[in-house]
C-alpha cells in the first residue's frame, strides 16, 4: 500500500496564479517529509526536508507546510520556470510519490 | 556544491547482457540508493546501502541485480542478463545521514536493444 499520495497528478497555472500542491501519508512515527523538484530527463533536486506538524519552510516562490496527515507546496506567483514535476517522499520507507506536474503558462 | 556523478550518461545494451552503472557519491555520505525511473512513470525505489551492506530493497530488486561498494569512493548497481523492461534512467543518490535530504546524480540512461 501507497504511503505517500500526490495530488493533483497534473496542474496548470498562469503566471502569478498561485496554488497548491498536496501530499498524503499514511505513516506513523514520521522521521522526515521530503520535496523535490525534477525537471524532464534530470534526476530529482532536493527542496525541503519538514520534520514535525506545523513546520513550515520557504525558498523564493515555494513554502512548504507539514500536518499530521499531509504536506502542501505551496506556489506563489508562479512564473514558467517553475513548470517541473514535484514530488514528496517520506524518510521512513525511502519511496516517492508519483508526483505533480506543474506547467505555468506565460 | 558537491555533487553525485553517474556514468555512463547513456548506455545501449543488447538484451541478455550484463550492465554496470556506476556512481560516485558525495565523499561524505553515508548512504546509498538506487532508483530507476521508466519513460513516464514514477522514481521507484530499487535499494538502499549503508555500512557495506544492503539495508533495504523493493520488490523489483531482485536476483538480476545486485549492488556494490568496491572502494571508498565508487558505488555500482549491476543488472545480469538484462530484459527489454529494464530500458529506463537509473539514479544514484546519496545522503549524509537519517533525516538528510537525499542528493541525486543526472541518471543513466539504459536502452535494452
């Protein structure tokens, strides 16, 4: 069984339309929630490691928030270079989830 | 910034022959991986390493690879008599300790002809 559940599988956003992503897990006793970013053909580029509910972490257009049950990448004023598949895992089982691809149009 | 180094880039192989992919994680780290991801799909969890010894693999790791750390610094995954399934991009990745973000290298790219 999945432990780790992306959605949506696809978005797409214009520029400066702000969203969110979700990821789901299904773990108990979470020793740390991954984001990464991956861009076609490229291996995966850490973002954020969150490690407790109510964390919350920021780099330039992305802030990532943790709860007991999920995790949100946030996006805001996305621009077209931040069209890319994000993707979460759990430390606990080293598995990713499938990911979100987002694509922001100019 | 340190970085994790595959190669090849690409390999072609013959269905039936054995391929070595090999890596260098950051000098470091501690611990090891092996992902591979099929044209489309999701980066799946092959094996982890840790102290010379595996720690953890999927289901899909399983005879036709295996894994090894032959010095201080390289890391391979070796696939035996390898399926036309096998055609995927394989990424090494690395890690300073429980808790760390993973590094990962550019991948592989393996073609079963």
């Amino acid at each position: 069984e999945d432990q780790v559940t992306q959605s949506p599988e696809a978005l797409r956003l214009q520029e400066g339309e702000s969203s969110s992503l979700n990821c789901s897990y299904t773990v108990s006793g979470l020793r740390g929630l991954f984001w990464y970013r991956q861009d076609p053909g490229k291996g995966p580029e850490f973002l954020f490691t969150l490690y407790s509910a109510g964390e919350e972490k920021e780099k330039e257009r992305l802030k990532a928030t943790l709860t007991k049950k999920e995790s949100f990448l946030h996006i805001t004023a996305p621009k077209p270079e931040d069209s890319a598949t994000y993707l979460c895992a759990v430390d606990n089982d080293m598995r990713f989830g499938a990911g979100t691809r987002l694509t922001v149009k100019p | 910034e340190p970085e994790v180094t595959q190669t090849p880039s690409h390999q072609v192989t013959q269905m039936g022959q054995e391929v070595i992919l090999r890596c260098v994680p950051i000098s470091n780290h501690l611990y090891f991986y092996w992902y591979r991801q099929i044209l489309g799909q999701k980066v799946e969890f092959l094996v982890s390493f840790y102290n010379n010894e595996i720690s953890e693999k999927s289901e899909i790791f399983d005879d036709q690879f295996s894994v090894e750390r032959p010095d201080g610094s390289n890391f391979t995954l070796k696939i035996r008599s390898t399926k036309l399934e096998d055609s995927a991009m394989y990424f090494c990745a690395s890690r300073l300790g429980t808790g760390y973000g993973y590094t990962f290298g550019s991948g592989t790219r393996l073609t079963v002809v």
